[in-house]
C-alpha cells in the first residue's frame, strides 16, 4: 500500500492543467485508507508546481526501471524559473 513520502508516477490524465501522465510527485497525504492521495509535483529544483488529490487507480510506486525526463511548465504555470 503506498504512504506518505512515496514517490508515484501519474498513470492517467487528472483534472490539473500543469499535470500529464508520467509526471512524477510525492504522496503528501492518503485520503480514506489509501482510495485517494495529495500529491505534491515538484520542479527538479526542488519548487512546488502543482498539487493534486488523485485516485489510487491514477499513480503507481516509482520503481528501478523509471528513468526520468524533463519538460518544461507552460507559461502561468505555478512554478516559474527564478
């Protein structure tokens, strides 16, 4: 069961314009035994730029096989370069 700190990979589409699948974030907080979570996504320098509560069934654990891969925010994305 993942827990807060986990790191996840979105597997869907959620309602969040700065989001897309395989975006990675942290658990911040389980929501009703696990059906539901907070996830914070950072930037790789470490700034929030999106917080969303999504469905169990729409992140999966980081695992050993996962490389990551950079894309930039849109322009009016909550995290901006500084």
């Amino acid at each position: 069961m993942l827990e807060e700190h986990d790191r996840v990979v979105l597997t869907d589409d959620v309602a969040h314009p700065d989001l897309e699948t395989g975006d990675v974030g942290t658990i911040v907080h389980v929501h009703r035994n696990g059906e539901a979570f907070e996830v914070e996504f950072s930037t790789l320098d470490g700034q929030t730029a999106a917080l969303a509560t999504v469905q169990s069934s729409q992140v999966r654990p980081v695992t050993g096989a996962d490389i990551t891969h950079a894309r930039e925010l849109q322009a009016g994305a909550a995290a901006r370069p500084r």
